[in-house]
C-alpha cells in the first residue's frame, strides 16, 4: 500500500489509488516479461485491493488471497471492493485462519456463495489473521499457491 514503510505516495483510505497501481504493475510485467500468466496473490488489505485489479489485465489469470477481510468492520473500508472479485470469472483462491479476527469462517463460506467461476478455499486450523502472514506459514503458504497455480489451465 502506498505509504506503508519506506513506499513512496499517499495511502488511500479505500485502496482506490493502490489498485491502480497494482493494474500497472500487471501490465508493466505482461508487456516487459511476457509471461504465461499472471496470478495475482494478496494478503490482509491487499488482498480486496488485488481482487479488484484481477479484471483489469487480461494477462491475470488467477487469484489468491490471504486473510481477505469480509467481516462487517473490515467491509467499511474494503467493501467496495468484494463485488470485484466475487464476480471475476477467473480462479481464485482464498486462505484463511479458522481464528481469523476480521473475517469469521461463516461469513467467508457466506459471501463465496455468490462468487462466479472457479472458487477454492482453503482454512488453517486455529490460525488468526496476522499469524498467517508471519514466517511460521511461509512455506504452507507457497505450498498452496503453487499448488492453485498448477491446477490452473495451460
């Protein structure tokens, strides 16, 4: 996010500016690397920011998220962005502590109902929201998106 640490810009209070910036990002990549495809993985906060960017490059063609904040609190800030995601028709794959703080494992089970195309999911027993994204869970984590992205089609 802008602004977060020694990053350059100011932070948007709803992450507008920053999915801009994540679209560029995808784009910069898809036209100086070529790749075969681009997944797009966001944790926390980035990831409804991610979400929204998923179809703004056609060069994306998935998605992961870690600990995506669906909860009521977090959907002051980020729920313009859950409409995004939920209705992108590329794969996605959401992550999340059974002990998350933010997002309780109903309400994710209840918002991914209305997600269209290809919907994994994935709970990690008794992790809460920021121990995910600590160096405990960093190989778990690799692990699973390695294994969403060689599940995506060719």
């Amino acid at each position: 996010m802008r602004g977060a640490g020694r990053s350059t810009g100011r932070a948007s209070l709803t992450g507008s500016t920053e999915v801009g910036d994540v679209a560029a990002v995808c784009r910069w990549v898809a036209e100086n690397i070529k790749p075969r495809g681009i997944v797009l993985v966001g944790s926390s906060a980035g990831a409804p920011l991610a979400g929204s960017a998923v179809d703004k490059v056609d060069e994306v063609i998935g998605y992961v998220s870690i600990g995506y904040p669906f909860g009521l609190m977090a959907s002051v800030l980020f729920g313009r962005h859950h409409d995004a995601i939920l209705k992108s028709q590329k794969p996605k794959l959401f992550i999340m502590g059974t002990k998350d703080g933010f997002t309780s494992v109903k309400q994710l089970q209840n918002k991914l109902k209305s997600a269209a195309g290809r919907v994994d999911t994935h709970l990690i027993e008794g992790a809460g929201h920021f121990q995910m994204e600590g160096p405990c869970f960093d190989a778990q984590m690799v692990d699973l998106i390695v294994k969403f992205i060689n599940s995506l089609p060719k």
